[in-house]
C-alpha cells in the first residue's frame, strides 16, 4: 500500500521524469522511505525533506540531498523543484507554490487536515489560473502497479526500511507507534508459524 501510494503519486498523479528535481515532503516514513528509491529509478535529482535523526537513512537509500526539516524551511530558501509529493505535508500550500518551477506539480497524499483543506477547495483554483498544477488523490492499489513494485524490489532498486517488528499479539502496541507518526520507515507484524495460538 505504502509503495503503490509513492508510486501512484510520482508516476501517475506527478507525471515524473527523468532529470526533474523532485522534493518528498515527510520523507522517512512508510510511504516516503518507498518514495525517495521510486522517484531515484526514475532517474529524478531526489531531496527528502525529514528530521535530524532521520537525514543519514535518507541518504542511504540514495537521497541526493537531505533538508532537515526542524533546521530549514524548504518554502523560504528560495530553491524549486519540478515536482513536490508531499507524504505528511504540513506547510500551507502557498508554500509549496513558491517552491515549484513554472510548470512544476504538487502531489498531495497525505499531512494535515488544513493542507488537505487548502488543496480540496483551493488547488483545482491554482491550477486553472497559473502554469503549477495541484493534485491530491487516494491510492488504488492493483495488481499491475504491485507488479510493477516486485520487479524493483526483485532488482534490489527499491529496498524496504523496516523500524521495528511485533509479534501480533503485540499488534496494539505497534499501531500506536505508527499513530505517533514517526516511524521509520515500515512496522512489521511478524505472525509466526507453528504458533499455538
Ligand atoms: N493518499 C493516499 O492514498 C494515501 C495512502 C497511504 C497513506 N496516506 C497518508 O500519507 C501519510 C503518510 O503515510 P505514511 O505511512 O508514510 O506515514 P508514517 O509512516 O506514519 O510517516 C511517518 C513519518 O512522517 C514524518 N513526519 C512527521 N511529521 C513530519 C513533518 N512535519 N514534516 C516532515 N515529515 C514528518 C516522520 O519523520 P520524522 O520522525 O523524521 O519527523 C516519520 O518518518 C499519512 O497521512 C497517510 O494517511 C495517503
């Protein structure tokens, strides 16, 4: 789901092509950690935008630049990108129109409630009136796309970051740690065989 979502939003929804300076906003978690390697195969200059503790993971699964977003707010640097998929995306989305190029597109799945506001009423008003396009979507996961995910993950072009596993009976326990909304990457729930429950 996490994968289908990055790559629904990059390919389908953002229109990604090779060469384009691409930001993932919110990028260390679930869906952003598969967003970062998707927009890296297709050939994007790829910066994740996430926390300290997280800018050395990011960088290890081929972010070719890392903002901290507790240090620097992207939206006033005065840099731009082709295309923006903000995963939690939590800057008002006139932010986000500052930082794109002429052209440019921004993808929202997911952030807070004021951004998903923000786009509902205002994106489709943007883009009528400018040349940058403003999107939010639901992903609809398939089997073609999941194909399509297997064969990276068979070719090692896309690696899963996993943070932490849980047997199921501690299923609670680990939905709460991703409700907290900051998980690395993905959460497993590890069902073991043999079990006697
Ligand atoms: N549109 C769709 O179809 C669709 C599908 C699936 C999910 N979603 C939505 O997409 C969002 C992300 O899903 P997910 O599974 O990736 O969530 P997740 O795994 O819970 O995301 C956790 C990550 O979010 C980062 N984060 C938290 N606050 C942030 C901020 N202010 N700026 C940047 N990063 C921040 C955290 O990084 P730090 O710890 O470094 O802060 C953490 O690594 C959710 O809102 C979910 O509902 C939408």
């Amino acid at each position: 789901m996490a994968a289908v979502t990055a790559l629904q939003g990059l390919r389908d929804k953002g229109r990604i092509q090779p060469g384009q300076k691409v930001l993932i906003d919110g990028a260390s978690g679930g869906v952003g950690t598969f967003a970062i390697q998707i927009a890296k195969s297709f050939g994007a200059e790829v910066t994740a935008v996430c926390s300290t503790r997280n800018l050395d993971m990011a960088r290890s699964i081929a972010a070719d630049h890392v903002i901290d977003y507790t240090q620097e707010d992207f939206t006033k640097t005065g840099q731009r990108y082709d295309l923006i998929l903000a995963v939690n995306g939590f800057h008002p989305i006139l932010g986000y129109k500052r930082a794109l190029n002429a052209g440019g597109t921004f993808v929202m799945a997911g952030g807070g409630m004021a951004q998903l506001f923000q786009i509902i009423f205002l994106g489709p008003l943007i883009s009528m009136t400018g040349s940058k396009k403003f999107v939010n979507y639901v992903a609809q996961p398939n089997q073609k796309d999941l194909e399509f995910m297997a064969e990276l993950l068979e070719t090692g072009k896309v690696k899963p970051v996993i943070d932490r596993r849980y047997p199921l009976s501690e299923v609670a326990q680990a939905i709460r740690y991703v409700e907290d909304e900051h998980a690395r990457g993905k959460v497993v729930i590890t069902v073991e065989h043999n079990s006697k429950t």
